[in-house]
C-alpha cells in the first residue's frame, strides 16, 4: 500500500505516482474508467490486476490484427503492444498464448527469415545480428543459420565481390582487395569466405592480400 502523491492526465495518458514516485502509465481511456485521487491510499497490486482485465481481451484482438499483417518474433509482439500502452503483464500473458496457440513461433519466424535471404548478398553473422535484434535468442538463431552452408555463403560473396571489385579497380592492388575484403566483411561474411572471394574477384594479386586480418 501506498499514497497516491501526483496524478498527471493528458489526453492520452494518466501517469501515476505513489509515495512520490512514478508507479504506472496507463492509456486514460482505462484511467477514467478506474479513476484515482491524490491523496488515496492504493493497493498497487489489485490496482494492476483491474487494469489488466480491461486491457487483455483488447490487447489479444490487437495482437491479431498485428500478426495477420505481417509474422512477428514473441519479443517483437510484446515490444509493440507495449508501445500500444498495454501493461508488460498483459502483453506477457499475450504472447504466451499466442505461442501455445502456435500462431507465434520464434524457430518458425528465424527458419523462414533465412530461407528469404540466403541467396542474397548477406553473410551470416549479418543474418544473425539481425535474428537477435528482432529477439531471437542465440541458439534459434544459430539452428536457423545453419541451413546456410559454406558453398552457398561462397558463392553469394563472390558474386558480390565481382559486382563491387570496379569500384576499386583504379587503387593499388593491395588497397583494392583490401576495400573489398572490408566491405564484404561488413556484409557478415566470414573471413575465411571473404578471402576466397576476393581471390575469385578478378582483381590482380600483387600476393600481399594473406597479410590482411
């Protein structure tokens, strides 16, 4: 239990503060209809609880409607309903069925990502720095890849390599192979394939190219 100490009400929003500190955001639509007055003293807890009752039947029909435009991870879907203004309770709770449900699946989501883009000029630790900024966790992300196997990975960057060698073509030998070699690195190819793509470019090996990193 605690004092009600500053409610602050915009259009939009109720930010509650208790014993001086700021408790909870919440939508003001759900505010009014569990309104509070400073000075109360509030049950914080059975507080939550009223507020997710209102906002869970609404938050799954959103997720829904989140979904049916486009596939999410559980952590994407329960970042975008927390934007929304739902409550990380209720957004949990969410994803949660929605997982049991099958209609998230984060293994589903990461095979399909790969699939879409592995003929595409993208490495894999590029594949993967994007998997877990979308919240998929190193091991899925890491079974996902694996359907990525060294000759398709060398294939795709040397075709990358021979699209991107005129750029460098004017430069000293060594500089060349080096750009190059940098900006396929910076595509997350390996640098074992990116020097058997480089190797593949085309460009002239003045023999100085297995001193880079």
């Amino acid at each position: 239990m605690g004092m009600i100490t500053t409610i602050e009400l915009t259009k939009r929003r109720a930010v509650i503060y208790v014993d001086g500190v700021v408790f909870l955001r919440v939508r003001r639509k759900e505010y009014d209809e569990l309104p509070l007055k400073e000075g109360d003293e509030l049950d914080e807890q059975d507080y939550v609880n009223r507020l997710c009752a209102k906002q869970s039947k609404e938050a799954y029909e959103a997720a829904l409607d989140m979904l049916a435009d486009r596939d999410m991870t559980g952590a994407a879907l329960e970042n975008a309903l927390a934007r929304r203004g739902y409550l990380a309770p209720v957004a949990g709770a969410v994803r949660q069925r929605l997982t049991e449900n099958r209609l998230i699946d984060d293994r589903r989501f990461a095979e399909r990502f790969v699939e879409l883009r592995r003929d595409g000029a993208v490495g894999r630790f590029a594949l993967k720095r994007r998997l877990r900024a979308k919240g998929v966790d190193e091991e899925t992300a890491g079974e996902a890849l694996e359907q990525l196997d060294d000759e398709s990975q060398l294939e795709a960057a040397t075709d990358l390599a021979r699209r991107l060698a005129a750029r460098y073509r004017g430069l000293e030998p060594y500089a060349a192979r080096g750009k190059l070699s940098q900006a396929l690195a910076r595509r997350g190819y390996a640098w074992d394939i990116v020097r058997e793509a480089v190797a593949r470019a085309g460009l002239e090996d003045d023999g100085d190219f297995d001193d880079l990193p």
